[in-house]
C-alpha cells in the first residue's frame, strides 16, 4: 500500500478494529469479521486507539 488514500483505508480499519474491541469482540472475531490477519489485529487495535484519542480532543 502505498499513497495517502491507502493510509486513510489503513487508518479507517484500524479506528473499525478499536471499536470492535470496546464492544467486547474477541481478536478472532475482529479478524473474521475485517478481514485481517489475526496476528495484526492486536496492532490495529492500539492504532485505532490512539486515532480515535486524538480525534476526541479538542
């Protein structure tokens, strides 16, 4: 991937993957349902986190 339209698909996912999380999904089911690897879903996660902090500061 590369360019800035796939950085905002990668970002997008990530935020999908964060809350996922928070509603109580498990990582195979975050993975299963986004299509991702499992074993890069833990990392998706703490980047939507951090975006999604980000977001909500004023």
């Amino acid at each position: 991937m590369s360019g800035e339209g796939a950085k905002k698909r990668q970002q997008a996912a990530a935020k999908r993957c964060a809350a996922l999380r928070q509603q109580g999904c498990t990582l195979g089911e975050i993975a299963e349902i986004t299509g991702t690897d499992r074993d890069k879903v833990a990392a998706r996660i703490k980047l939507g986190e951090r975006l999604l902090s980000v977001e909500c500061k004023p």
